[in-house]
C-alpha cells in the first residue's frame, strides 16, 4: 500500500512581527510649526510651478497652444512669401554657381524654363527675370562665374542656390572645395544641385524637341553609370550642405520641372545677418547728365527686401562705398496701356516713401570730440622710473628697498649703545667676555638670524666670529668676471642653432635673446611686470603715449548687448516695406565711380552706427588645410557681411579673463583659433567672418631680383572662418617676452643664473620681477655677481640643474586701421 501525501503548507510569518505605525496627516500640526505661523512664517511650496510654462495644462489648454503655435506658424511663412505674392510681387533670387569645369550655366538655364514651357524668346544671358505663369511667380537668374568673390557676391542676394555640376566631375577639385567652404561659411539660403551631361551648351539648344534628341545621341551614360556619378556627386555635396536631399539631372524634363517647382513654391529660409538689415539687387543706376562736378546725386532702382528702408539710415554698396540717402520715391507699377506723349512726366507722380529727418546719419567714421576715461588710480607719469613696473602701482628701486641684513658687531659685554660706536668691524677677540649688539630682541632671536642663510646672504668678514655653531652653508667662493673671447663662446654654444621664426614660436613661444652689447633697460622699457596676467589690474595710464591716432574718438559701447538689440528693433518699423520697387536717390556719389560698375551690384542698409569706426574682434579659427601659420600683423583680407577689409590684425588669445588683459600671439598655427583684433567699421550682431590671404606668383616681367620682388598678388586663398565680437575699446592684448637663464650654479635654494642679462645695471633695474623655472619653481633676485649680469637668486625649493630660468614681460600692443578692400583693384 502507498503510503499517503503528506499536504505541504507555505511558510509564512506571524502577523505579530508586522508592526503598522500610524501615519502622521496633520501636515502642520507639530508645535514647532504652529510656533512659526502664529510668528507670521511664510511657508514655501516646494515643487511648484512658476512661470507660466510650467503650468499643468488641462487637455484644452494643451490643444489651444498647439492651435496658436500652429496659427503663428503659418502666418510667418505667409509674411516671408507675400512679397512674392501678385502680379507685381518681386521676383525670387536664383543664384546658379558653376561647380566644375566646362559647365555652361545659360544652357542649364534654358534647359530648366523649357522644363514648365516659358518661351525660348526670352534672353538667358547674365542676370534675367522669366515669369512662370504655371506657378505666377517670377525668378531672377543670378549667374556667377567660377570665381570665389563672383559666387560670394552672387549668393549673398540669392533666396535659391544651385549648383551646377558636370556629369565628368569624378570628385570635387581644391578650387569647388574651396568654393563651397566659403560660400557655406558666409552663410547661405536654400540649396539645389543639378548635373548637367558635358558637351551641352546653350548654342546647341534651340528648341525642346533639340534638347533631348540632342542629349540622347552625344555622351549620354548608362543609367547605372549614372546613377552611380550621381551617388558620388551627392555624397560630395552633403560633406557641406547635409540639408541637401536629392541631385537633380538636367537630362530628365521631370526632374528640371520639379526644380522649377520647388523654386516656385518653396519658402526661402534666408540668411539671418542680411535679413536684420534692408538690402536690394540694384537693377538700374541714373548719373547725372553733367559730370564735370566730381560728386553728384545718383538714383538706383531696385526691389526692397529684408527690412523696411529709411531714409536716415546710411547704405553700403560693395565697390563702392557707404552713402546718405536724400529721397526714397516710390515706382509707379507698369501701365498695360500705351504710353501717351502727352502725359505728365512720371518722375512728377512718383510717390515720396521716406525722406530725412533730424535723426539722419552723416558719414563721421569717428567721434569729433575726445572721450576720456575716468581712473581714480594715482597718475605715475610725473615720478621718475628707477626700476621696472610691476602691477601698475609701485616702482621699484634701490632706494626704496630696505636696508640689507648688517652682521652684528662683536663688542665686550655691558658696553652701551653708545660705546659700541666706537668699536670697528674688524676687532676681534675670542674671550668670552664678547657679545653680540643688540638693539631689539633676547639673545636668542639674534642667534637664530645671524647670517640668515637661507636667504643667500653669507658674511663677507671672515674675522668676524660667533660664539654660534658652525654653519651647514658653505662660504661663497670668489667670482671672477670671463673674458670677453671666452663669455662670446660660451653663449654662442649655449644658444642652439636658429629655427624658423615660425617653429621657434610654436616650440618657444615669446622668448627673445638679448645681445651681450644691448642693454635691457633701454630695449624693454615699455614693459612691465605682472603678478598674474589674468588677475592684475592693466593701468592704461603708461601706454597713453602710445596710443594710435583717434584712439580716444573711437566709438565706445558699454552695454554691448542692450546696445544690438535698441539698433536691431528700430529697423523693424519704418521706412520703404519690402517688396517695393524703389528709386533710392544718393547724395555725394563719386562720379569717377561710373566705371565700376560689378555684376551684380547690390545695396545694403546700415543699422544705426554701422559707419563708425571701433575696436573690432573676430574670433577665427585658421584652417587645418593651410600648410603654414599666419603671422600676426601679415596683410588679410576680412569679410564682415557685406564689407570686405583688409586688415593687418593683431592676434590674441581667446577667451575671457577677469582683467580682460590677452596675451598677444605673434603665429596663429593650423586648426588653433584666436582672436584677430583692428579697427574698422561695427557690425551689429553675430556676424560670419571669412578672411582670404593672397597667394604670391612669379611675375614673368621681372627676371632680377629677390625672391620676394620677383612676385605678384595671385588668387585669393580661404585660410580661416570666423564670427564678429562685441567690439571692446577697454580689452588689453599684452605682448609677452620672456627672458631666459642658465642655472650655473645650485646649492640647495640658492643659485647663480647667467645669460639672463649682461650687465649689473640691468639686473637693478629687473630686481622686483619674480623668476620661474618650466618645472613650477618661483624665486627672486638676491643680489648681482660682477659686472658682466651673473646674479644669485633665491627659490621656494631645490631647482633642476637641466631646468631654465625666466622672467616675464608684458607692454600693450595697439590694433591698427583696416581699409576698404576692392576686388576690382
């Protein structure tokens, strides 16, 4: 018989181990609270939401902001396109770019407007103006050459960019690389691509029916081949447009009609620093019938676009300059009916937009009167200088400075202070009868510092004994001045071989050597010490002699910011709206300017103090492609939105500092940023930057001559990209030099450095500078050694004997001025 299941039961505790405490609801009950409210203690709630946004929203507050979001939304895309918008809304920009070599952009054109059946008798040839009646919309074509300045110019003005690109282009060559790195770094609106089949051109193309026979029957590849050329086009394009989506063929009418669509229909997104100001393509430009004045009053024609156009504000126009607008008329839309002889002249019935008022800007660069600034810092300029500034508010001397240590005299003991003045230093007795003198103090303090090794000094009378131990501290030993042969070896062996000035600034940057013949003083007196380059106040009273011409007329913004955002929102309001053709009539317009007359010619509004000039900065970044460093003060070229400078800027060290005082860099190596400084003209508002260096080619009339004079300014090279600063009058760039030593002697703290400097003088006048070593190790000068700039010098701890010695030097270097810069020239 089985025997039977046993019923297994689960384990579980007693309910006398589970303990339920009971739960504390009254809040504020405790009688330390109750204390504090009837006090009048605010209580804080904790975790609550504030502002508005952090509001809980019911699920029909949540729907009503989506539905408003969505409203704004709509209503702003319908403001960026209503200027396009009627039968006389203004035309968009199309900038067609040339990206390789061989492309014939007028064909591209055709070949895109037969695509949405515009008729073959309108002229495709430089800029031109078609109307799609498929879409109602009117297209500007912008060509541009093959030519850096040519597309930057182009496609500034464009609301479309396309770039054309040969069907043989396998890769992209430096000069399209180039191309497109620079047009993307000044910023650029929205971005198609086409490839065009090579052998195409406009003359080959007469009707619709020729285009595609035509391309079918010469060099037309395999549609794997193209498909692949298509792949690798795109995936070069992208590296700078990622937004861009698909490469269009020009062999396909379907894909040319979906261009043509999305030009037509497409909201521009704009370029943001253009769109903050007002700006136009000029499509037509009236002299003046005389022209034996030397300036005159100009009409331009054009379309307003961006912001509203005032009268009171200045213009810029590339090439040309900045100019004051006397009148801004308005032009009377385009009659369907024949024109009458007898009618009014139109000039009589143009419309008055905008004229001057009292608010208008004049063409001042700089301020007419002087602007000073207040220093409640005590003027140095009136003392004599006896040593070297440190920290802009003591000098240092050897009268200044304190007593040195004197060893006590050995006199009998009771004598009085005024008996022990008729005891010379050279008595001496070893009875024990003898004491030390002492003026203030128990005989043990003065034990303890007699002869205050540790400090470098050692008595030089060796009579004179102490009834002290004997020191661990050697006596120092007698030094002996080289002779001239032998100290001229010694440095020339010390100094290695020179290296480029470039790579020795990379390796060593701001160190200098001083030749045994120059004196320091005289060679440095314009630099003084700082404790800390980043924490000592810079006091600008020395540098006032120095300073560049109209330093003190320069405009100064305190508040940059709020300064931006008062001159950005008075364009908001006011002035010719956009969209409007206009006559812009400019007053004072060189006549001699007649014959530079670029394509395309544009005009750009000035915010308010545009035209003035400031200290500029611009942090640049240079390009890792660039083989070799720039040097500061070497001649650029500076594109600052639609101004173009050049400029010999000074370079510094970027970021911010709580005495804004920067070191100056005199290189700026591939891939390191810094911050180029020079007075120009301002820009309101974060603005791209990018600066061109010439590149230098052999002029074949000149045979003789150096290598520099055998040159000529060649093409323009792209070497660094960048974005506008507030402009700061108060920001120091400090020129550092360092002078270095050789440790020639060390015993523990105590060492004797050489090749510093070279004559006694000169350490004198350095004395209160403090030394450091590469190894973190800070020290003073204690005294000098002979005549030819050996000294000892005193450091927190034990130096290494393959460890340098330096000082550290700082004067204020100055920006200078930029120019207006033409490509024409």
């Amino acid at each position: 018989m089985a025997p039977m299941a046993v019923p297994t039961e689960q384990h579980h505790h007693r309910n006398t181990t589970k303990k339920a405490n009971k739960v504390f609801k009254s809040k504020h009950m405790t009688k330390g609270a109750l204390k504090d409210l009837s006090k009048g203690k605010i209580e804080i709630e904790r975790g609550s939401r504030k502002t508005p946004h952090q509001q809980l929203m019911s699920k029909m507050q949540r729907r009503n902001q989506a539905e408003q979001k969505k409203r704004l939304k709509s209503k702003a895309k319908s403001e960026a396109v209503s200027i396009f918008s009627g039968q006389h809304g203004a035309p968009r920009h199309v900038a067609v770019i040339p990206v390789s070599e061989g492309v014939d952009l007028d064909a591209a054109v055709l070949q895109l407007n037969q695509s949405v059946d515009v008729p073959n008798s309108e002229s495709y040839s430089g800029i031109c103006q078609v109307r799609i009646d498929r879409f109602k919309q009117s297209i500007t074509y912008i060509p541009a050459t093959r030519d850096l300045i040519s597309a930057l110019d182009v496609c500034r003005l464009a609301d479309f960019v396309v770039f054309v690109i040969s069907s043989d282009a396998g890769a992209l060559d430096e000069t399209a690389q180039v191309l497109l790195k620079a047009v993307e770094g000044q910023g650029i609106s929205n971005v198609m691509a086409l490839v065009q089949v090579c052998g195409i051109h406009s003359s080959n193309l007469v009707n619709e029916i020729d285009i595609y026979s035509y391309q079918r029957l010469e060099k037309i590849p395999t549609p794997k081949k193209r498909t692949q050329v298509v792949t690798s086009l795109k995936s070069s394009l992208t590296r700078y447009f990622p937004s861009l989506d698909k490469v269009h063929s020009l062999d396909s009418r379907q894909d040319c009609s979906n261009v043509i669509r999305g030009l037509c229909t497409a909201t521009p997104k704009g370029i943001h620093w253009r769109d903050d100001r007002s700006w136009m393509l000029i499509e037509n430009v009236e002299w003046p019938a005389s022209l034996t004045e030397e300036t005159g009053d100009v009409v331009i024609t054009g379309i307003v676009r961006g912001k509203g156009l005032k009268a009171d504000r200045l213009v810029h126009i590339p090439t040309w300059g900045d100019f004051q607008i006397s009148l801004i008329t308005k032009v009377p839309p385009p009659s369907r009916k024949k024109e009458d002889a007898m009618n009014i002249d139109d000039a009589v019935n143009e419309e008055v937009l905008d004229e001057p008022t009292e608010d208008a800007e004049d063409l001042t660069t700089v301020s007419p009167e002087e602007v000073f600034m207040t220093d409640d810092t005590p003027s140095m300029l009136g003392q004599e200088r006896k040593g070297v500034l440190l920290d802009d508010h003591h000098y240092f001397s050897d009268e200044d400075e304190p007593t040195a240590y004197e060893v006590p005299k050995r006199i009998p003991r009771g004598t009085s202070k005024y008996q022990s003045a008729w005891y010379l230093d050279d008595f001496s007795d070893s009875g024990s009868d003898l004491m030390d003198e002492e003026h203030d103090g128990d005989e043990e303090m003065m034990d303890m510092e007699e002869g205050r090794p540790e400090d470098g000094v050692f008595p030089d009378n060796r009579d004179a004994m102490t009834e002290g131990g004997g020191t661990e501290y050697p006596q120092s030993e007698m030094f002996l001045d080289p002779s001239p042969e032998e100290e001229a070896k010694q440095i020339e062996e010390y100094r290695a071989s020179k290296k480029s000035e470039a790579q020795e600034d990379l390796e060593f940057p701001d160190e200098i050597e001083l030749h045994p013949n120059t004196l320091a003083r005289e060679r440095l007196a314009r630099y003084r010490g700082l404790r800390s380059l980043k924490t000592s106040k810079w006091e600008t009273e020395e540098d006032r002699a120095h300073e560049p011409e109209d330093w003190r007329h320069l405009l100064q913004v305190p508040d940059y910011k709020g300064a931006r955002n008062q001159c950005i929102r008075e364009a908001l309001v006011g002035g010719a709206k956009p969209g409007t053709k206009v006559h812009v009539h400019l007053r004072a317009v060189p006549l001699n300017l007649q014959q530079r007359n670029p394509s395309p010619l544009s005009l750009f509004s000035l915010l308010r103090h545009e035209h003035k000039h400031a200290v500029v900065n611009i942090n640049m970044t240079l390009n890792s492609t660039v083989e070799a460093p720039i040097k500061s003060k070497e001649e650029l070229i500076f594109q600052c939105g639609p101004r173009r400078l050049l400029v010999k800027p000074i370079f510094s060290s970027a970021g911010t500092t709580p005495n804004n005082v920067h070191k100056f860099d005199r290189f700026i190596h591939p891939g390191r940023n810094a911050v180029a400084t020079f007075i120009g003209p301002v820009s309101w508002g974060s603005i791209p930057v990018l600066i061109f260096k010439r590149t230098s080619v052999a002029d074949p009339e000149i045979l003789d001559g150096s290598d520099e004079a055998n040159t000529k300014p060649g093409a323009l090279e792209l070497v660094a990209t960048g974005t506008s600063m507030a402009p700061d009058h108060s920001r120091v760039v400090a020129k550092r030099v360092i002078l270095t030593g050789h440790p020639y002697k060390i015993h523990k703290k105590l060492v004797t450095v050489r090749y510093m400097f070279f004559n006694a003088e000169d350490i004198a006048w350095f004395k209160a500078l403090q030394l450091w070593t590469r190894r973190g190790r800070t020290g003073y000068i204690k005294e000098s050694l002979g005549t030819h700039g050996y000294f000892k010098a005193t450091f927190d701890a034990k130096i290494n004997p393959q460890d340098s010695i330096g000082i550290s030097l700082y004067k204020r270097i100055f920006p200078r001025k930029a120019v207006e810069w033409d490509a024409l020239d």
